[in-house]
C-alpha cells in the first residue's frame, strides 16, 4: 500500500550508534562541574579586567546590590557572611603578662575570682560572696579530711 513500509522490514533491526560506557559519566560530570566552578572568572572592576573566584565575584555583585538597596542581596550577604564565621565577635586572647594579687589572700581564691570578674580590681560585694564560698568549702574540705582520717584510725 502507499506510504506504509512493507511488512517484512516494518520492525527491522537499526544499527544503534555506538555509545561509551555508562559507569564513568556522572563522575566526569561532577569533576567538570567542580573544575569550572572553581576556575577563576575575568570581570570588569573600577574599569579594569581581573581575574578573580566566581565565589568572590558573587560577593562583590550582592555587595554592590545591596548598596543599592536591594533587601534580598543584604539578606543573602549577610547569609554568606554568618557561613563563613565573619558575624561572631572576635575571641579575645590574652598573650601573656603578670596579674598581681593582693597579700594574703590564697591563691584559689584568687584564681576564682579571675574567672569570675577578671584581674582586679573586684567588686566588694563579689569579693565577700566568693570569700564566703572558698571559706566554706575550706571548712567541709577540712571535715571530710577529719571523717576520713578517724574512719581509717577507727578499722
């Protein structure tokens, strides 16, 4: 019949083209993927081509968004920003020195008191709260160290 394939050769086989292995695809993918994400950009900057991280120029471009009041480039910004650490305050780090503390007062109360309220001076009243609480705690150390002892005397 017109415009219809004869019967014997309607179904027949086609040679398929020929296709690499399916196994290593995905990993080429991803490997291309990476290398052109990391692969440094050119882009125009104060009239001037430079070389820089799509990561970095992603930052200028929310920067200069942002500046233009765009609410959602700030938000992003700012999500950028809290990801990579650079929102929390800076951990304050002693390098070294001598705290001199007063005569007569033992050196765990001291240290107490340091970690408490820093190097003195001390407020009077932290003072006489803590000296109570070392007094204390002198007192039961002394009585479980008796306990101890007339238990060990008394076998």
């Amino acid at each position: 019949m017109y415009g219809k394939p004869p019967a014997a050769t309607k179904f027949g086989k086609r040679p398929q083209p020929t296709r690499s292995p399916r196994s290593g695809r995905a990993t080429e993918t991803a490997v291309g993927v990476a290398a052109a994400i990391n692969r440094p950009i050119t882009v125009m900057r104060d009239g001037k081509t430079v070389s820089m991280h799509p990561h970095e120029a992603m930052l200028h471009g929310l920067v200069k968004s942002g500046l233009q009041g765009r609410v959602r480039a700030i938000k992003e910004f700012f999500r950028e920003c809290q990801k990579a650490g650079e929102l929390q305050p800076p951990v304050a780090q002693q390098t070294g020195g001598v705290i001199f503390a007063p005569k007569g007062l033992p050196i765990n109360l001291v240290a107490r008191l340091i970690r408490l309220a820093g190097p003195p001076p001390w407020d009077v009243k932290l003072f006489e709260a803590c000296q109570a609480e070392y007094n204390s705690d002198c007192e039961n150390i002394q009585r479980l160290k008796a306990e101890e002892k007339a238990r060990r005397d008394g076998r």
